[in-house]
C-alpha cells in the first residue's frame, strides 16, 4: 500500500462523525437542551472513535502495514 496523503475510509468516518455529533450538540441547544462543553467535547470524541473504529482500514491484502 502506497503511503499518500489521502486520508482512508476510517479517518473520514471518524472525522465526518464528529462534525455531525457537533451539529448535533448545537440544535440540542437551540431546542433548549442545554449540554455542557465539557460532555459535548467527550461525546464527540467518544463517537468519532466508536465510528472510526467499525470502519475497515481499508487494507485488502490482511497484512499489517508493518509487516
């Protein structure tokens, strides 16, 4: 595998959900759900990271990029 600058499918999703779960977090607030930065700051990592870690990297051949 070549080792380029595009970002793969896992850093995509991974990035992609933590823009939405922050989109989200604003209209909670404009619903009146009030969420602290703090908690806001967590879900979104914590999503981000669920996301990106059920999406494949990406690799067909099975080996490891070290191997």
């Amino acid at each position: 595998m070549a080792n380029t600058l595009t970002p793969t499918a896992k850093v995509t999703s991974g990035t992609a959900a933590g823009a939405v779960t922050i989109v989200l977090v604003w209209i909670a607030g404009m619903v009146g759900i009030e969420v602290p930065p703090e908690v806001a700051s967590a879900v979104t990592v914590l999503i981000g990271f669920g996301v990106a870690y059920l999406v494949p990297d990406g690799s067909s051949d099975g080996k490891h990029v070290a191997e």
